[in-house]
C-alpha cells in the first residue's frame, strides 16, 4: 500500500513539473529561433517578428507568476502563446516573405 501510495505521488509531482515548465520551453523555442535564423531559414523580418512574440511571452510570464500561483487559465493562456509560436516558426521555416 505505501509503495502505491508513493508511486501515485511521484506521478503526480512529475507530471506538475512537466507541466508548469514554461521557461524552459521558451528557451528550447528561442534556440530553435536562433538556429533557423543562422542557417538563413528566416528572414531578418520573421526573426524580429517572433523575438517580439517570445518577449510578449515572457511578459506574460512575469505577469502570471507575480502573485506565485498559477492558475489553469493562466497556464492554458501561456501553453497556447508557445504552441502558436511553435506553429508561426515552422510556417516561416517554409513560407517566405518577399520584400
């Protein structure tokens, strides 16, 4: 029974990191930022456009985390502002803008 209740413990605990782990994504997404943007996958306007959503981003963590809890629909407003940056770098990866 305690070995159980541990394991269901231990699930949880994990799961919870995994998913309050926002700052980390955001670092993993502005590296990926970075490398398409030197190996010329990017141009200097989209690069500007999704620095400018990643500060947008980081705002929006500062603001949830002022008061040291994060609700779900914080959590759910943040996780989607990464998903659609996510989504926005791999359309410009394939998409380019002529100027």
């Amino acid at each position: 029974m305690k070995v159980f209740l541990a394991s269901i413990l231990t699930l949880f605990i994990f799961q919870n990191a995994h998913s309050q782990n926002f700052k980390a994504e955001l670092r993993k997404l502005n590296g990926q930022v970075e490398a398409a943007y030197k190996s010329k996958k990017l141009t200097a306007n989209e690069y500007a456009k999704l620095k400018k959503e990643r500060s947008a981003i980081e705002l929006a963590i500062e603001k949830a985390l002022a008061d040291d809890i994060l609700t779900p629909d914080e959590k759910n407003k943040i996780h989607s502002k990464i998903v659609r940056s996510r989504k926005r770098l791999a359309k410009y990866k394939t998409n380019r803008e002529i100027y």
